[in-house]
C-alpha cells in the first residue's frame, strides 16, 4: 500500500463491489521469457457502488460523451481515450465516497517472491525470518540480471522433479556469488540451507515449490498473480467495512478458466481465518468477519463491471509504460494515476497496492512508504 499524503474523506459502506482485470493474470509457471508477451504487470481492480444503476448510467454517459460507439468501454480498445475516461471515473466514486481498491503486480517481482518464500524460506515462519528480509531479497533478484534463476524454477514447477529443484539451488548460489551486496551473502546463507533441505532423503520437489492449484479443466497451476490478488482484495474489504462481510457481493468478470481456483481460494481462507490460521498484516485484514458472496458475469449482465476494467487498464498502462520509458509517461495518465493513489485512504484499506521493488517504484517516480512503516503501524 503506498501513502500519498492525502486522505480524503472515509468511504461510506457499500455491499456491491465490481472486480476486473488487466494484464493476464494466467499461471506464470507456464511463461517461455520475462517479457511477458509485452504484459509485465498485472492489475486488479475493485470498485464499489451504492446504487448500480446510479454508476450504469455514469458509465454510459462516458461512453456517449467520448464517442466510443455502442459496445463496451474495454480499457485495451479505447487508446487516447482511457486516461480521461479514468480520470472522470476517480472523480465520480469520489464524490460519492464509494471505495476503490486495486492490486498492482510487477510479474518479475512475483516470482522473485515465490522463490524467496518457498525455495529459501519455506522451511521457515516470519518469526524466523521477518517479511522485510524477505522482501529485501525479493527486491535484490527483481532488480538484479537474474533471468536465469528465474526461468530455471518457472521450470522446475513444471517438472515437479528434485534434480529441477536442486538445479536452481546451485544456479542461485552461483548467481549470488558473482555480487558484493551484503543482501546477497544473506541469501547465500539461506541458499546453503535449502540445499541441505534438498539433500535430505525425505525431501520431496513440493516442499521448495508454490502449492498447485487446479483449473477448471483439471490442469495444475502455479502462481497466479490474479489468486493473491484476489485474496488481498478480499481481505482489504473486510478492513474497509464497519461491521463485516455478510452482505457483501462480489461481481468478478467472468473467468473461463480460472473461476474455480480463485472459488476455492477464497474458501480455504474463509476456513483458515475461522481457525485464525492467517497472518496480521497492515492494509489487510485476513481475520476475515462474515463471509462475502463471489459471482461471476460478463459486461453484458453487469455493466458496471466496465469501470473496474477502466481502471485496471489504467494502472496497468501506467506501470507497463513507466517501465519501457523509463518514467517518461504521458503526464495525463502520471495525473491521473496519482488521482488513484490520492483516492485512497491507508486505514481503509482502500487506494492502490504495490506488488513491486522500490527500485521500479523510484524509476516509475511513485511515492512509496518506508521500509519500516508497515512494523510502526504494529507497535
């Protein structure tokens, strides 16, 4: 979660919420090189509305006003169009103090933050090694030339095979070795104790691997940026509301091939937060009060699933294009994608999540919190 400095008003309390994509959220163990296909960040947004009807017609009248034709506003069809189309939106939800929430992933850092917290320290709990280590590592093979790393183990959870897994311990340890970091002798230490952990005659290629999920069609799949995405935002909304999440319905854009992994997560965390088996973090919280309804429908039935796509697409453009130019974006889509993050308020939970390494944050030119506010918000 990232602080702007602004907090508007608090949102007023709302049970229907609006949740779309951009940026393929599919399996990243299935992905051939870091690029991405041209889509290295993924978004989810979550928009909430006191009177659909009231947001419908908002949506429709953007869509005359712009001249956008009959169908759609999709975010990937509109070009110039989408950056005042999201900048009216923001204002439209603020003035009537309905929540936004986004997840905003930079896929390499998701992967870097798999192999941190399943091949190094799965063995191990955040009282053993705390989630600023953790992230400090994460952070160190996003921005480092680790490519090599990071496509052997998208292979090794393909492989489900010990030698795949073994492989990409020596591969990180010799990564490490070339650096004088002293984040990169940390990692070293951890490296050396998974490669002990792989030794061992029990071991198995699960224990340093994510935990399979399974689609629709029976087939197996690893992390998947839209599933924590989606858990996030759930645990986000139970922060946001006064009382609980009875009541609550969710309309997610419909998910041909992965509505049943995302059904059954956020069952599982439903029973985990039961058993208070989730951890306390800031911005979220996954000790989750009643139980919210997730459904699935196409624009058609819904239309107001249109303003989550808008802006989705608008955050995604802003990091994709930060990226690839180095902070040199169009300063519309900089306002507005600022307007975002001022829409937001921290205690709410609202506003916009990173999921990315401070470096990106500095080259994208966002402001960010510090590294220990998370720990102070605890104490």
């Amino acid at each position: 979660m990232i602080d702007g400095g602004i907090h508007p008003a608090s949102s007023i309390p709302v049970d229907r919420y609006f949740l779309d994509e951009s940026g393929h959220g599919g399996d990243l163990a299935s992905a051939k090189e870091l690029a991405f296909a041209g889509q290295p960040f993924f978004a989810l947004a979550c928009v909430g509305a006191g009177d659909s009807a009231l947001l419908a017609a908002e949506l429709d009248r953007l869509r005359v006003h712009y001249a956008c034709g009959e169908s759609e506003l999709k975010s990937t069809k509109l070009g110039k169009k989408l950056t005042p189309i999201a900048g009216e939106l923001i204002s439209f939800l603020g003035r009537h103090r309905w929540p936004l929430f986004v997840e905003l992933v930079d896929k390499r850092f998701f992967i870097a933050a798999h192999i941190v917290n399943h091949l190094l320290c799965g063995s191990y709990g955040l009282d053993n090694i705390d989630m600023a280590s953790r992230n400090m590592i994460a952070e160190f093979l996003s921005d480092e030339d680790s490519d090599a790393v990071l496509l052997a183990y998208i292979n090794a959870c393909e492989t489900l095979s010990m030698t795949s897994v073994a492989g990409v311990i020596d591969l990180l340890w010799d990564w490490l070795d070339l650096s004088d970091a002293e984040i990169a002798r940390t990692a070293q230490v951890l490296t050396m104790f998974a490669r002990d952990r792989v030794r061992e005659s029990s071991a198995k290629a699960e224990d340093f691997l994510p935990i399979a999920d399974e689609s629709t069609t029976g087939k197996k799949v690893w992390m998947l940026p839209n599933l924590q995405c989606l858990t996030n935002i759930y645990a986000r909304l139970n922060q946001s509301r006064p009382v609980s999440l009875d009541g609550a319905r969710l309309v997610h854009d419909e998910q041909m091939q992965y509505a049943k992994v995302l059904e059954d997560s956020k069952t599982l965390m439903e029973q985990l937060a039961a058993e208070t088996a989730l951890p306390i973090v800031p911005f979220a919280d996954y000790r989750l009060r009643g139980r919210g309804n997730l459904v699935f429908a196409t624009g058609k039935i819904e239309p107001c699933l249109q303003a989550a796509d808008i802006l989705a697409g608008c955050a995604m453009r802003f990091a994709r294009d930060g990226k690839a130019r180095k902070a040199r974006i169009d300063e519309p889509l900089r306002a507005v994608f600022h307007r975002m993050i001022d829409a937001g308020n921290p205690m709410q939970a609202t506003g916009i999540n990173l999921v990315m390494s401070t470096r990106l944050l500095e080259t994208l030119g966002v402001p960010h919190i510090p590294a220990d506010f998370a720990e102070r918000m605890l104490l």
